[in-house]
C-alpha cells in the first residue's frame, strides 16, 4: 500500500477544501470499497479525508411527505428504517441483497453509490484497464465477459486498445432503488450546494471511463431525498445472481407502479444503473399484460450489444432481462403481468 497523508476535518466545508486543494485527495466514509482499492493498489492517493462524522447519520421526514437519509446513514440502519420499509420496499430489499450484514453495518448512504466496478480487469492491477489507467485500453473485450454491460455500449465498439473502451457494469443495488424513486442527491463543492436528480449522477465511458460519475474533484454527498410516495405506490426489487448471497448481480430490476405509471431500472447491464425509459414509456397508462412488458422490453433491449467472451459471453443477459422483469411486475400486480 502507497503511503498516504489522513485528515479529520472539523465539518463538512473544511473537507470539500482539503479535497478540492488537492488532486491527489479523496473522502473516506465507511471505506468499504476504498480500504480494498488501497491494499489492491487500484487507488493510491496522497491525501484521505475522513467525513463519517462530519455528515448527518439520521433519517428525517421532509415537509412533503418524503425522506431525507444523511450520507453517513449506514446501509443496515436504511433497510431496518420502517419508513422505508413501508413507503420504499425496493429500497430496503436492494439493500438486503447487497453485500453481507457485517458489510452493511459499515457501507454508507453516499458511499454505495459511489462503490466503483467490480470488473475483474478493473480489480487486477497487472492487466490493462481504460478505468483503472486511462489510455491504458480493455482487457475485458474478448475475454472475462459475463458480467460486462450489454447496454450503453456502442454499437461499433471500439478496439480493446482504444483509451476510451470500456464494458465494464456498476455494481451497487442501492443505486439500482434510488434510480427508480427518483430521489435527488444533495451535494457540497467548493462551488456552494447543489441538487442532482440520482438518474444523473452516473455517467455512461463516453471518451473517459475513469469517470464514474458527473460530481467534481471534492463535491461531497451529504445526504439522499426520497420524494414522497403517492397513495397506492407499489415497488419491488429482484436480483439474479450466480449465488444466493454476497453476490454481485447478473442482472437486477426496480420496479414501481402507481396510477398508471410504471418505472423500471435495470442493474449489473451497463456502466450506470439503467432506466428503460422507453419502455416505461410504451407502458405508461396501459395494461401491464405479460405481452404488453415483453414488448416494451424487446424495444428497450433493441439496442443492446452483447459482448462475446472466453466464458460464453454476455449474451444470456437480453432474455434474463426481460424475464426478471416480466417476474417483478407479475409480483407488484397480483399476476397480471
């Protein structure tokens, strides 16, 4: 492991400065993604700062009826929470699929969705890795491909060499939830606060796949806002894994239905968590028949590029997608699916 410099600001301002005044600094919350990065050597910085406790560890009610869980609420805190378990079921079961509970005890509201790739090129430093090393190209065309990203990757996918390949899935069930529940990320920079709509703050490689996401260099998360639930609102989440537990996803669905409406977002498919908008569109208003999501599927997935690979490729993700979610509606809508 690098030696590196630690710090423990006295509050949350005092870290995003230390952060943004050096390029070479990151944020340490529950590190359960980090701490592993420094052993493996994937991460080397000069500088951590630490902010467990420099950000709110309570889950509050806001004024229009929905929640707002501080970026230090751990991931076993939000699952047990009966809010949450009431008014966002998909929430709590995503996060009970992810990882262990020793592990949950420790991982943080801010902090899981940020967990990076759990690409096996990624996590071995003696391969080449576009994410890992910029420019360096991608191991994992043509080779360990199961769990690469069948969505948002170009249909004429560039050459393994190339800086800015990459086919690598986010891993974070957490994600996959909040993406559906249209929550909204509360972030300090050194630019003053902001608002950004969880749906964006995830970024596809486009030229540069070492970027996970659209926060700057020391923009600090400080807390998640889940919208209120509307009367009637169902959610669900279902994941498809190689094992029964501490598994990373194949692929995993969100869904949530109210009034008509229908979201759907699909994990451990592409570099972010993915919301089938267009399929929700085709949905919207209609009846939730097992042909009707079959369909909006089809045309969701019709631009898919599976990857072929050593181990038989990605391709079994396109009907698995579709199954699971066909599965996790029929499930929200006593059979009718």
């Amino acid at each position: 492991m690098k030696p590196f410099a630690y710090a423990r600001p006295a509050d949350a301002a005092a870290a995003v400065r230390d952060v943004a005044g050096d390029r070479s600094a990151v944020f340490l919350a529950g590190g359960t993604n980090l701490v592993d990065h420094l052993k493996l050597g994937i991460a080397t910085p000069g500088l951590v700062v630490d902010v467990r406790r420099l950000t709110s560890r309570e889950i509050t009610d806001t004024e229009d009826g929905g929640l707002r869980i501080g970026a230090a609420v751990t991931n076993s805190v939000v699952a047990a929470d009966r809010r949450v378990r009431e008014r966002y079921p998909v929430l709590a079961q995503a996060l009970l699929a992810g990882a262990n509970g020793q592990l949950r005890n420790l991982a943080t509201t801010a902090g899981n969705p940020l967990q990076r790739t759990r690409c096996v090129y990624f996590q071995d430093v003696t391969t080449p890795c576009n994410k890992r090393e910029p420019g360096s190209g991608c191991s994992a065309v043509g080779g360990y491909t199961r769990y690469s990203a069948v969505l948002g990757v170009p249909a004429a996918l560039p050459d393994a060499t190339a800086p800015e390949t990459c086919i690598a899935t986010h891993p974070s069930d957490m994600a996959v939830a909040l993406a559906v529940l249209d929550a909204q990320v509360q972030v300090l920079g050194p630019a003053g606060v902001r608002t950004v709509p969880f749906v964006d703050l995830h970024r596809l490689p486009g030229d540069d796949p070492s970027r996970d996401t659209v926060l700057e260099h020391g923009e600090l998360i400080t807390s998640i806002d889940l919208p209120p639930r509307p009367a009637g609102a169902r959610s669900a989440y279902r994941k498809v894994r190689d094992r029964a537990s501490y598994a990373f996803a194949l692929v995993s669905v969100a869904a949530w239905v109210a009034d008509g409406e229908v979201r759907i977002a699909l994990g451990g498919v592409a570099h972010k968590p993915w919301r089938a908008t267009r399929a929700e569109e085709i949905l919207r208003g209609g009846a939730l028949t097992e042909d009707a999501v079959r369909a909006a599927m089809a045309a969701e997935l019709a631009a898919a590029q599976p990857q072929p690979g050593v181990d038989g490729g990605s391709g079994f993700k396109i009907p698995l997608v579709t199954r699971t979610v066909v599965a996790t509606l029929r499930d929200l809508t006593g059979g009718q699916a």
